[in-house]
C-alpha cells in the first residue's frame, strides 16, 4: 500500500512538472488577449474610492491625459476599484517622476477577497519591484524620468512579469507561482501610490514631496 500510494504521488508530481512546463511555454507568446474586461484613462479623474493618507492634501490631478500623483515619497494615495470577473493579467503605463517612493512608489495591484495579491511598481532607487504574495522582487533597469510599461499575466498556476519602455517589445523579469489563487472572482484593482502590501498605511518617516504620473492601466482576462 505504501509503495503504491509512493507510484501514485510521484506520477502526480510529473504531472504537475509537465504541467508547468507547458504553463511557461505559453506565457513566454505574447498575450492573445483581446479588448480589456476594465481600463482606466485620464481623460478625468477616477470616480472611485480614493485610499489618501492625512498627509497629502488633494494629490490627485490631471495633465496632458495622465494623472498625476502629487504626494510625500512614502505614503499613500492610491484608487481602489471592484472588478466583477476573473482576470489574468494587467498592463500599466507610468512613470516615476520626482517621487522618492521605493516601497511605497507609484504602481498597480490585484488584490483578491483571500487576500492573495500581486504588485508591481517603480522605485525611485532606479528598481523595478514586484511583490507578490509578500515576496518582494526588485531588479535594475528604468529611467526614473521616462514612461515605462509593466505586464503581469498568468495562467492557471503560474505567471510572468513583464518590463517594456515601448509598449510593444516585453522583456520577461520574473516568473511566479499563484497556486490557483490569482485565478479566483471579484477581485479588487489598485492604482497610484500602493505599499507593497496594499494598506492604506504610511512609513514613519513620510519624506519629501514628489510627482509620478500614471498614463492607463488595462485588466486583461483570456
């Protein structure tokens, strides 16, 4: 019994392995994805709850179709959005600016009702950051003065996260492992200045005060 219960769970890990592998496979084709479920332009500014630390005074403006976030470098001021369908990934257009914001810079969220929740973001320091699940990524390689795109997709276990300064040629940074939960309904977009945990919470040294800029944010599902 013991030997087959040993057969059993070893064709199941193979299973899995190949299953992965194929889930890799794909994710490295770009995206088939057709019209986005959600996206949000800046031809106005966002009706929808708005996460604001007591520090920034009315950070949100508008300038030239971008919003613009006005903000101490680490606090909060993000817009937090429902979504009603399952998603499987995003692409946001932003740029760092003057905002001194690491872990607390400009970025965009999934976050889901288990609390499961994937970030990626812009850093002042010049890093890339992704936080996922509260594992936090960090890698070189934007321009804290020019527009950059950032790609997060997945599929049924696993995911990628993408780096692009055109929009149009994506560099894989890393790969992830969601164990399904990325793939659950309802969940809730983030956007602005987002902590890498997603709270409406503040650093105890807030820092000075600087601008990022937001061009859109696309929520994809297949």
């Amino acid at each position: 019994e013991v030997e087959e219960i040993f057969v059993h769970r070893q064709r199941r890990a193979a299973e899995r392995a190949a299953a992965g592998r194929e889930e890799l496979a794909a994710l490295r084709t770009p995206p088939a994805w057709a019209e986005p479920l959600f996206e949000l332009r800046f031809s106005e500014l966002p009706v929808a709850d708005a996460a604001v630390s007591p520090l920034n005074e009315t950070p949100f403006s508008l300038l030239d179709g971008a919003l613009r976030i006005n903000a101490h470098a680490h606090t909060h001021a993000f817009y937090r959005i429902p979504l009603h369908q399952r998603a499987s990934g995003f692409v946001v257009k932003l740029r760092q600016g003057s905002d001194g914001g690491m872990s607390w810079g400009p970025g965009a969220m999934l976050r889901w009702p288990d609390g499961s929740f994937i970030r990626v973001g812009l850093r002042s320091d010049g890093l890339i950051q992704a936080d996922i699940q509260g594992r936090q990524l960090l890698k070189p390689g934007h321009q804290t003065d020019a527009w950059v795109w950032l790609r997060a997709r997945w599929r049924d276990r696993r995911g990628i996260v993408e780096f692009s300064t055109d929009g149009e040629r994506y560099e894989q940074l890393w790969s992830f492992e969601h164990a399904g939960r990325f793939r659950l309904p309802e969940p809730e977009l983030l956007v602005g200045k987002v902590p890498f945990n997603g709270a409406a919470s503040d650093h105890v040294d807030a820092g000075a005060r600087g601008v990022c800029e937001f061009a859109f944010i696309e929520v994809y599902a297949e």
